[in-house]
C-alpha cells in the first residue's frame, strides 16, 4: 500500500516485511502509515543454521524476524523496516504450517487436549542495521479432539488450515477449538502490537 499522510506518525517510512494479512491489519487498526515489502530469506536454512549453532525452538522466532527486518532495510534505503516472526512449540518441538489436509489433521491430533506456546517477534531495522529487537509468548490449550471433530474441523476450514502454523486461525472459526487461551491477543495474532508502539513512541515517532 502507499503511505497516506498521518498526524500520528512522525517517523521516517515506514515499510512492514511481511506479507501476512494479520499483521497488515494489526497496523491499520491502530492508524500506522507503511507501505508492504515481504522479506525474501530462506527460512528453513536460517532455521538449520541457528539450530546448528545450537539455539532453542522457542527462540527461533527472534532470529527470524530479526533476518526479514534487516534484509528488507538493505533493498528500502534509509527506511525504518518491521520484521516478524510466529513459531508454535509443543513442549519442545518445532512446527511448522501443514502442506496438506492430512497433515493440518495430524497436528490436530497433536494439540489435543494438550498446551502449547505460541512465541511472536518483531525487530526494527534501518539501513541493514537491527535497531531493537523483541518477542512475547502465550499459551493456548485445545480442547480434547476425536478423529469426527477434527474431519469435521477441516471440512469447514477447508485449505485455510493450511495458512497457519497449528492448522488454526483462532480469530476465526479455529476459535472453537480451545479451552483456554493465555496471553495477549495481537501476541497470538503475529505481532506484539503494544511492545511495538512502545518503542515507537519511545524513539518519538509517534505524536501519541
């Protein structure tokens, strides 16, 4: 999208490395002017390698949204880029969004009845430079599934299973699968939303 003036937003451009409709929104909602810029990394090497070098599930999020914000602020000048990252954790397993309906269903039958930890970060660069770097959790508990309740589940979703880690979008129908959730929902949605106004506000780019 272009930027359209703003009585907000004193800061420089403003540009979001993500293509994902939730985080767009999040922006939008609270009057952010940015424009749209998908990092073009290679995940799953940047995950091999920091796995490598040893680093922890639960921290991989951190890494990767560091990785689309600097990338991004290398190809938008002196720009000031928001990268983020979402990584869901089962005890201390990794997933990762399912490639098929018989896959969204075998993590289904993984997550019921059970915890697990949705972890979202965000970092700012500028000119190929992290700037400040952030990540909040929350913990969703699903709800006991049998094997009619998640067909049913996915007959209803459809391929939308398979745009989310976990096979669910809580704002939406996936809601009906849990119990309990825990934790700030902009959090769940992909991006710590107060912790980025924060710093916003912190480095005076927001007249708010």
């Amino acid at each position: 999208m272009e930027q359209t003036p703003s009585r907000l937003w004193l800061g420089p451009r403003f540009v979001l490395a993500s293509g994902s409709a939730s985080r767009k929104a999040l922006l939008q909602s609270v009057g952010l002017p940015f424009d749209v810029d998908p990092a073009r990394i290679e995940e799953r090497d940047i995950e091999e390698q920091f796995f490598g070098e040893g680093g922890a599930a639960r921290d991989l999020a951190v890494r990767l949204a560091q990785a689309k914000a600097v990338e991004v602020s290398l190809r938008n000048g002196d720009t000031l880029c928001l990268g983020a990252d979402q990584t869901l954790t089962l005890d201390d397993d990794l997933l990762h969004k399912p490639k098929t309906m018989a896959e969204a269903a075998r993590h289904l039958r993984l997550l019921a009845g059970r915890t697990h930890e949705l972890a979202s970060a965000f970092c700012f660069a500028r000119n190929g430079q992290a700037l400040f770097t952030a990540a909040d959790v929350a913990n969703l508990t699903m709800r006991a599934l049998d094997e009619r309740a998640i067909a049913l589940y996915l007959a209803i979703v459809g391929e939308a299973a398979l745009a989310s880690v976990g096979a669910y979008q809580v704002e939406g129908f996936g809601a009906h699968l849990f119990e309990k959730i825990e934790g700030d929902y902009p959090t769940i949605l992909g991006l710590p939303l107060m912790r980025v106004l924060a710093w916003l506000r912190s480095e005076g780019y927001l007249a708010l």
